[in-house]
C-alpha cells in the first residue's frame, strides 16, 4: 500500500481522520510552525496556507525545500485569492502547484486523488549520526558494525530522534510526532520506550546517548 502524508498548516474542516482508496492510505498531520515536523513514513505532500502567523507562507516554502525531510515534498500553497501575480510567487518560492482557499478535508482528498504525482529521487534510506546508523530500507539500526535489536516502536522512535538530534521532546509531542495521538496511550508509555531503547544503544556499546531531560522529557545527543 502507498502512503502519503499530508502536512496542514491550518486547521480541516471536515475532520484529519486517515482515508483509504485502493491501494493509497492517506494520512494527516496537523503542524504547527513552531513545534517539529512529525514522523513521515510516506510520500509527504504539505499545504501551506499563504498567510502564517510569525512567518510567511512563500518563506515557509523555501525553509522546506532546504530540509532533507521534506525536500522531496509535493508542496500545494493555499492561496486567499485568484491572482495570477502570488500564484507565480508561490512557484518561484518552490511550490509544486497551489489552490483557492479556504480548503476543507474534501478538497484536500480531491486534490489528492486528482494528481499523479511524479516519481521523485528517494530521500537517503540511511541516517547517520557518528557510528549509529539507520537504514530505513532494511529496518536496521547498527552501532558500527553492531546490530541493535528494535522492536518497531523503539525503531520509529530512534529514526524520529535521530532526524532531530539536540532536540529535547516531551512524552506528549513523542506521541504525536510517532502517529499515536489517535490511540488511547498513557504519556508513561513513552517511558517503556525509551527504557527498551536505550538498553538496546547500550548493549551495542553506544552508551548513553539517549538522555532524560528532568520535567522536560527526552533528548538523543550528538556522539
């Protein structure tokens, strides 16, 4: 099944609940500016509304396409009117098309479903950060040449982490960002998962690089 995460800027009406079409699984991501992009396991596709509160929608654009997570992002601007002037801004900025606002769920899956998206280069398959290493393809962490055995969460936590490295992240926001917000999940379950990862970093021999950050939460330092 492909999968294609949408990244909204705004508020959709009509509901963010994932949708299903043949083969396509289309899942939504409400995204403030100012707290981290989630977890992305699919071809990420963001609608930027025009106008942002603190920063632009032309900017916002721009600080996309110069990220390796997002990159390789469909990028539709949600314009506030029909003007052929913003419209040729928004692809100078880096937009791949645009659409008339206001947008709810239905026109964001019509837009969707209408679009053949081309086939772009693959972001890297492999993270690296010192001598731990991700490969995504293979669903393999390794510290040197050292395998570490991740059960599938503690794996989506580390590939979170490590696309973040330095950034302390509260259990809630973990959560969120690793697609769990619709599941009724206790905060202190984040606290198994790390438990189980980072005795995992451990037994490879890669220390303790994964660190609490009292009344904060958690934090993958840099080797």
């Amino acid at each position: 099944m492909r999968q294609i995460d949408i990244v909204l800027t705004g508020v959709l009406p009509g509901g963010d609940e994932s949708f299903a079409h043949g083969d396509l699984h289309v899942v939504f991501h409400g995204w403030n500016r100012a707290a981290p992009l989630p977890l992305l396991d699919g071809k990420p596709w963001a609608f930027i509304d025009w106008l942002l509160p603190e920063l632009s929608g032309l900017e916002l654009c721009r600080r996309l396409r110069c990220d390796a997570q997002t990159e390789a992002a469909h990028i539709t601007m949600v314009l506030e009117e029909d003007d052929a002037e913003t419209k040729r801004r928004a692809l100078r900025a880096g937009a791949d098309d645009y659409i008339i606002g206001p947008i709810d769920r239905a026109a964001v899956l019509d837009r969707v479903l209408s679009v053949q998206l081309p086939e772009r280069e693959a972001p890297a398959r492999l993270l690296r950060l010192g001598d731990l290493a991700l490969d995504l393809a293979a669903l393999q962490a390794r510290w040197k040449d050292r395998a570490i055995n991740l059960m599938p969460n503690e794996f989506r936590l580390l590939r979170y982490l490590m696309e973040q490295p330095g950034h302390v992240f509260s259990r809630a926001q973990l959560i969120a960002a690793l697609g769990k917000h619709g599941q009724p999940i206790d905060e202190r379950t984040v606290d198994a998962w790390v438990s189980r990862l980072r005795r995992a970093l451990r037994e490879a021999g890669a220390g303790y690089l994964l660190r609490t950050v009292r009344s904060l939460g958690y934090v993958l330092d840099r080797p």
